[in-house]
C-alpha cells in the first residue's frame, strides 16, 4: 500500500511512513524544524495523539504513543535570501 497520513489538531495516524515523514508532520504541527536523528529505517504504521496544540502536549503525546523525545536545540540554520529576481525574456 502506498504510504499516507492523516493528521487534525490532535494527532496524527499514519501507515506505511518512514521516521524522516514523521519528522516532516511534526515540523508542520510544532510550526518549527523538526530534525530526524533516529537512524530508524523502514516504514511504520502508527498513531499519536495530543490533548492541545502547545509543543509540550506533543511532545508528551510522541514520548508516550511513540517512544520518541522531541529534544530543543539551538543550531544554525542555513538561509538563502533572494534580493532580486531577473525573469528570462
């Protein structure tokens, strides 16, 4: 089957998803970086779910459904600023 997920404002439920996917809905969730550093291979069939959209009722939620700590980091991020644009005629 081919990988999907389903996610609301309190949770998410997925089959046939890798760690990196996960990362990605989470990211989308907590509306900041999520970096996969799992080393987890494969796809899963999951589902989690939180109580409110604060950052530590997901994190709660993923640290109990899935076993997984969301762990806050200071990194530098790498930005690409784009000051002008010429369109080809």
């Amino acid at each position: 089957a081919k990988p999907h997920m389903r996610g609301s404002p309190n949770g998410l439920d997925a089959e046939g998803v890798t760690s990196r996917f996960l990362a990605g809905s989470l990211e989308r969730a907590l509306r900041k970086p999520v970096f996969d550093e799992t080393g987890v291979t494969g796809a899963f069939d999951f589902e989690v779910g939180w109580s409110s959209s604060s950052d530590e009722a997901i994190a709660a939620a993923v640290r109990k459904d899935l076993g997984l700590e969301l762990v806050p980091v200071r990194r530098p991020v790498r930005w690409l600023v784009v000051e002008s644009l010429q369109i080809p005629r």
